[in-house]
C-alpha cells in the first residue's frame, strides 16, 4: 500500500514538473499566434473603421454639394426670369440698349521683358490692334490689353500704363485707376465734394468702354486731397499673380 502511495506520488511530482518545462516551451510560439491574430484584427477593425468614416465624410460632403447645387440653380433661376422681365422691358419701350458684354478666354504666353512682372504677352484669337480692352481673372479687374507692334501685351494692375475709370465708395465718386509699380494703385481725379473713405470698395464704371461697369478692383486703404482732387491708395483684389489664362472683354455693349 505504501509502494503504491509513493508511486502516485513520485508520478504526480514528474507530472506536475512535466507540465511546468513544458509550458515555458509552448508559451513562446502560442503568444507569437496570439500577437498576430490580434494585430490582424485590430488592423481589420481600423481599416474597417477608417472605410466607414471616409464613406459617412464622402455622405456628407455629396449631401452638402446636392443642397449648394439646388440652392444655386434657384439663384440662377431667379436671375434668368430677372434677365428675361428686364428685356421685355426694354422692348415694350423701344429700347435698343444691349446689356450682354461679351468676353474671350486668353493664354498668357510669357513676360514682355524679364524683371518687369506687369507686362505679359497674350495668345488672343480675335485681337483688334486699334482697340484697348479689359483684362480680367476670376470676375476681377487684373489690368488692360493693348497693342504692341500688333501682337496683344497684358498691361497688369501695378503698371503705370495700366489705367481705367473707377467709382469709389457707395457715392459712385469717379476717378482713373493707375499702377505705380508697386502693390498698391492709386486713384486719381475724385471730386473733393464727393466723400470717399477708407474700407470703401473700388469698382470699375465702364464709362471708358472698356470694362463693363460694377467690376471689383479693390479698396481704399488711404485718401489725400492736392490740387482741387482728391486721391485714393487701394489695395487690388489682384495683384501680382501670372496665371495661364484671363479673360479679356472684347464687346461691353
């Protein structure tokens, strides 16, 4: 009986120390699985998490253009009906005024002279040398375009050259825009009776025929007054930037 006891014993010891070497052995590969099969999941659950926020922003963005594209068509809607009154007006009244302005999409081809960045020359289809036009980017006034030695040069805002009519300020007070090859322009020739101010806005008056009138060029950032005029500094809402393609306004009326 006692033989018996000691080898259960002596057999549960070995057991039990079998168990104890052999767990050190397996640990090492188990936990390596086990690492891996979490980091996969993981890795699935962030990628899984990261496709489905991406889809909710694309949701979201998609829903958002949807609203501005229904709420500009109702503009545009508006606006067409609004054109449309104006014009019967003007035929109930036997009115041959022409509103349409018409424009053309030029390329700008490279500077005139190197170190000088207000002159460009233009690739325009229809150029006329006799006639000066308005230079425009992005529903701005950026400058002139005349003729040298027949061909289409760019005179941007900032050339001293580059000059065109101008109201300034809710009081319409006229002037003449110029370049003083610097950032800012200055205009010139307002009436000292008509109050301007700075912060007041600039825009073109097309009494010149060479813009159409209620374009921005930019605001009032000082005013003095010389010589029976006054005169304004503004900053231009362009100014020194060489874009690949203006518009030009080949026909204001």
């Amino acid at each position: 009986m006692n033989k018996q006891k000691l080898f259960l014993t002596l057999l549960l010891a070995l057991a039990v120390s079998a168990a104890l070497y052999f767990t050190g052995l397996l640990q090492s590969p188990i936990l390596r699985v086990t690492l891996a099969v979490k980091s996969y999941y993981l890795d699935g659950i962030e990628t899984l998490q990261a496709t489905l926020e991406e889809h909710f922003d694309q949701q979201q963005t998609i829903i958002s253009l949807q609203e501005k594209n229904r709420y500009y068509e109702k503009e545009l809607l508006a606006l067409h009906q609004v054109a449309d009154e104006y014009q019967k007006l003007l035929r109930e009244n036997n009115s041959t005024f022409i509103t349409h302005g018409e424009t053309e999409l030029v390329r700008s081809l490279s500077y005139v002279r190197f170190g000088d960045p207000h002159k460009l020359w233009l690739e325009m289809e229809h150029f006329n040398p006799r006639q000066v036009y308005g230079l425009l980017y992005r529903g701005y006034a950026a400058g002139i375009v005349v003729s040298n030695n027949g061909k289409a040069m760019a005179l941007l805002n900032g050339d001293v050259k580059s000059s065109y009519a101008v109201n300034v300020g809710a009081s319409m007070a006229p002037g003449i825009v110029r370049g003083a090859n610097a950032k800012h322009l200055v205009v010139e020739f307002i009436p000292t009776w008509i109050p301007i101010a700075v912060g007041d806005e600039v825009t073109t008056s097309g009494l010149d025929q060479i813009f159409l009138s209620g374009l921005k060029v930019g605001k009032v950032i000082s005013t003095a007054k010389a010589q029976g005029y006054q005169s304004a500094v503004i900053e231009p809402y362009y100014y020194g930037k060489n874009p690949a393609y203006f518009h030009v306004i080949t026909k204001v009326r």
